[in-house]
C-alpha cells in the first residue's frame, strides 16, 4: 500500500510551521474539562474552544486569519505545556503570547483587566466593568465574555453574578465549576 | 468556487499525490517529494484566485518535482513500484516513456490518462484551456507510439 504514513504527515505539517509558512496553525490539547481546539496565529495563541466543530473552526480561522491553515502540533505545543501545567496545578499566570488583534478596543480593555484576576479569586461582572472604567457596563462584560475567544488562559470562569452565584459560562456551568474548584476558589 | 482553508486541500489530495509519486519515484524518492510538492503548494496558496481546478494545480506541482527528482541522480535510490494495482496498467506500461516527451506534452498526457483529469481542468493546470490540452495529449501520445515502435 502506498499510503501516507503518520510519520511523513506530522514531518510535513512540521516543516510547514517551521518554514513560517502558516497563517494559523491548530491541534486538540487533552484536559479534564474535555479536548480544547487551540489555535495560534504568527502573534500567539488566537483560539481555545471547548466541544469545537474542527470544520466550523477552520472556516473562522481561515477568514480571519488567512486560508494557510493547518493542523500541526509543534506550534501549539508551548500552549498545550502551559495548560498541563495549569490543570496539574503547577502552574498560575500563562506566559503565552496571545493574540487579541481582531477584537474590538472596548472587548480588549476589558479582556486585558480580567487578565490581572488572580489564580484562585473571583470578582463579579460589575467589579469588572469599574475596572474597565465602564462601572455602568456588567451586562456589556457579560457578553465580551461570553465571547471570549481565549477561555481559560484568560480566565472568564473567574467572574460571577453579583449574588455570588456562578451565572454562565460558553463552556458550560459545569467547566466553570470545574475550573473554579480546581483554583480552590470555591469548595 | 472560493478556497478552502489548506488543511482541507491537503487532506482531499494528499493520498492520490502521494500514490503518484511513488510509482514516479518510488516509496523514498516519493516521500522527500511529497513534503516539498505541499510546501510548494502552501507558498502559492495565497496568490491563487480562485478554488477550481485545484486537483489539476497539485498533480502540475508534483509532475514537475517529479522530473526533477528523476534529473537528480541518487545513487542509492529505489526501483519505482509497478502501478499495478490501481486498474491502469495500460498507461503504467507507458508512464516511463513518458518522461522523454517535451514538457507540455508530457504533462497532458500524464494528467489525462495516468489520471483522468478531463482536458478543462488539464488547460487550466497548464495555464492554456481545454483545446490547447488536447492537441497536447494527442500529439504526445502520437509521439510515444513512435518511440513504442522503435
């Protein structure tokens, strides 16, 4: 049989990423909150998405990003570290790069204050908004988000409701719960 | 019809140009092809125009660093594998002498019987159109009918 082998696959994939020749490049990195879909751009990591349709997703890299896209572990492969370590517990704050160029100003400041969250605390959506300097915004915040495109890594599943209750989160309450109890912000 | 992402045109073709060239090759040649044919693919992507005939474009790309390849001497290179088993041996019989056919002709005649491409698609990878790649294929196949009988 003249097939090709998983060895020449992942050396192709390999050296497309390497020659630089890849608008974004994407793989599943394993967690106990199921597959993830990551995706980096030549800026840094540009998508994580839970219960991902590869499909739908490579249609959305490809019109953002460039039609250049393909599946190759090496690039996402300081992402999926970092996130091993993040569910091992080992690890607190990402050093990724990331990017969020595509977002609209008001998304990325808002998204650039949820970063300073720390491991293992909580602030609600209001606190959020302040922070963002749009005290008036909760409802706003709760839309950026439920959209955004970097879940875990900039950590969404850290803002609740003002009651204290955990609200929503696109990846589904019980990741949310998952995540929080794992940063032994709840119990 | 518009362009896929990449990762959907390598994974619709990379086992039929792979199976190509390894009988041109042979299964170690092939494999170094292989990985540049889709490199050579992914340069251009982005300076195509439009989704059509993209089958026609990769065999294009792979016929030439075929050829290459085969100028290349290797000392330690393989016998190519006989295309025995994917029902057109009529035209395995003939591939070798092809490669002695000018390119344009050689080109036609691969695409068309090696590989069923019809003479639209064979035009557009050739960059001429449908009758342009018919009078190549026929004056190549007149041409491997001489070098038969000799």
């Amino acid at each position: 049989m003249t097939a090709v082998t998983p060895d020449l696959d992942r050396r192709f994939r390999d050296a497309a990423a390497d020659e630089g020749l890849l608008d974004a490049a994407y793989d599943f990195v394993d967690s106990p909150v199921g597959p993830l879909f990551v995706a980096a751009s030549k800026r840094g990591v540009c998508r994580i998405s839970y219960d991902a349709e590869p499909e739908r997703e490579l249609d959305r890299l490809a019109h953002d990003f460039g039609l250049r896209v393909l599946r190759s572990a090496k690039p996402i492969d300081p992402a999926r570290r970092e996130l091993d370590e993040y569910f091992e517990g080992t690890r607190r704050e990402f050093d990724l790069p990331l990017d969020v160029a595509l977002l609209a100003d008001f998304n990325r400041r808002v998204l650039r204050e949820l970063a300073r969250v720390p491991y293992g605390e909580v602030v609600t959506y209001g606190e959020l908004a302040a922070r963002s300097a749009r005290p008036r915004a909760a409802r706003a915040v709760g839309t950026v988000m439920n959209r955004n495109p970097l879940p875990i890594v900039l950590p969404c599943h850290r803002v609740i409701g003002a009651n204290g209750k955990l609200t929503g989160y696109a990846g589904g309450l019980e990741r949310k719960e998952t995540l929080l109890r794992l940063e032994g912000a709840i119990l | 019809m518009s362009l896929l992402p990449f990762e959907r045109f390598y994974e619709q073709h990379r086992e039929e140009i792979f199976g190509f060239l390894v009988r041109r090759l042979g299964r170690d040649r092939a494999e170094d092809a292989f990985q540049e044919t889709f490199l050579r693919a992914l340069r251009a992507y982005p300076r195509l125009r439009h989704g059509e005939h993209l089958r026609a474009w990769a065999y294009t790309i792979a016929s030439r660093i075929a050829v290459d390849e085969h100028r290349r001497p290797r000392a330690d290179a393989d016998l190519p594998e006989l295309a025995s088993l994917d029902g057109r041996p009529a035209f395995a019989q003939l591939e070798h002498l092809a490669d002695q056919l000018p390119p344009t002709e050689r080109a036609a005649v691969v695409l068309r019987y090696g590989y069923d491409l019809d003479y639209s698609d064979i035009g557009a990878a050739l960059g001429s159109n449908a009758t342009a790649a018919r009078q190549a294929a026929s004056a190549g196949i007149r041409r491997l009918r001489q070098k038969e009988l000799q």
